[in-house]
C-alpha cells in the first residue's frame, strides 16, 4: 500500500480535530461528580420526559404518515412527483426557525387551519405536547420518506409480480412482500426520524414555544439553562451527543462503506 501523501493527512487530521475537540471540551468540562444529581433535578428530568414522549410520537408518526408517501414516490408516477419530492425534502434544507414560522401561520391559534381546528373542535396546538409533536415531525418525516423510497426503488420486483400473478390483491402484496422486503429500512428511517426529533429545537420553539414542564424539550432547556446553569445545559448536551452518537453506531453498517 502506498504511503499517503503527508499533505493530504494533515488536513484530515485537521478536519477531524474540528469535530472533536468541541466534543472533547464538552466532556472535559463536564460535571462528572454531580452528574447524577443534575440528572435528577426537575429541570432536567421534564426536559428529558418532554423531549422522550415527543420524539417517539413523531418517529410512530413520520412512520404512519411517511410510509404511504414514501411507496407512492417510489411506486406510482404522475405528473408532478418531482415537485412533491421536493417539498417533502424542503424541511432537510430549510431553516427549523422557518418552518416553526410556517406552522405557526398554519396551526396556530390564528392560522389558516388552526383557527377553524380551535373553533370547531376546540383543539389548540400552541403551547401543548401535541404542538411540539407536530413540529418535529415537520422536521424528521422527510428522513424517513427518503430512506424508505430509495429501499423501495431497489427491491426486486419479481417477488411482488409473482404473488400478483398467483392471484394476490395489491394491498395483500404490499403487506405480505413489500413491506416485510422494506421492514429494515422502515426500522432504519424511523430510528433517523426519531434522532433528528429528539434533536429538533428551531421549529419546536417558534411553534410550541418555551414552557417548562409543557413543550419545553432538551435542546430547548439546554439553550435556557445557558442563561442560568451552565452545568445543567452540559448536561443535556451530553445525553444529546451520547443518543446521536449510539444512533449512528447502530446505522453505520447500513450506509457506511466497508473497507
């Protein structure tokens, strides 16, 4: 094998002291004697209550909603699909902070369909767990829309055509072949929903707002205890770093490169 040029190892070393050094100082300044008694107090414990309950209901709704969308992408053409791909993807590329806007002109009290939710049947999402629900899963469907499509586009299609020709419905071939062949890539997608929801903070604070103990999730307590108590925002940042860090060890083998 040849040597690697001494440049080019350098600026990767370079490269990758930037991403590990802020992790570094994180844990260095971290305070590991009082660790289980910040864990504990009743900021961080809602923090981390809200942020669970909201995030594995936005993961089961990506799910819900995602997988139809995601095998009509992949599976029916119509004119149009380019630009319903497009906007399924624009909350990958948008600023969260807009999208909390959007939503909040769309849901809110005085939005477009939010006053006539609150009207007719009462329901308000500002300010509520269901609200900060909405919000991430704004943010984390498009991750699992787009892993579950490109599965889909890549499964072998003979199996779904021989049970259609031994006399199967579509729905039954979706259920007994499609899906079982995508299962992976469902569970995968719906793990990345899930991260990116525990992680959301732009959407979730303009929409849902900053209320301690109602819609006041991880990362937005992280960036209010800054103001305060710097140990306890250390602290949630570490949980933060330690869940993204298990999720991406459990998909590396699916999307990393092997040597």
């Amino acid at each position: 094998m040849r040597r690697p040029p001494r440049a080019l190892v350098l600026l990767a070393a370079l490269a990758a002291s930037f991403f590990a050094v802020p992790l570094a100082a994180l844990a260095w300044r971290a305070p590991w004697a009082s660790l289980p008694e910040v864990l504990t107090t009743e900021v961080v414990g809602s923090a981390l209550r809200i942020s669970l309950v909201s995030s594995l209901a936005a993961s089961a709704l990506s799910a819900f909603l995602g997988l139809p969308l995601a095998w009509v992408l992949a599976r029916v053409p119509f004119p149009g699909r380019s630009v319903l791909r497009a906007l399924v993807t624009l909350p990958l590329v948008l600023p969260p902070v807009v999208g909390g806007v959007a939503l909040l002109l769309a849901l809110g009290r005085l939005g477009l369909v939010g006053r006539a939710l609150e009207s007719f049947f009462g329901v308000t999402l500002f300010g509520t767990l269901p609200g900060v629900i909405v919000a991430e899963t704004f943010v984390a469907m498009p991750f699992l829309v787009l892993t579950v499509e490109g599965a889909l586009k890549g499964l072998d299609p003979r199996y779904e055509d021989a049970a259609a020709t031994l006399g199967a419905s579509r729905g039954l071939v979706f259920w007994k072949i499609t899906l079982p062949l995508a299962a992976p890539s469902v569970a995968a997608g719906a793990v990345l929903a899930w991260a990116r929801a525990l992680g959301e903070f732009g959407a979730t604070i303009t929409f849902a707002g900053n209320l301690p103990g109602e819609t006041q999730t991880m990362p937005i307590a992280v960036y209010t205890a800054l103001l305060r108590d710097v140990d306890a925002a250390i602290v949630l940042s570490l949980v933060l770093v330690a869940v993204s860090l298990l999720v991406l060890v459990t998909l590396r083998e699916r999307w990393a490169p092997q040597a």
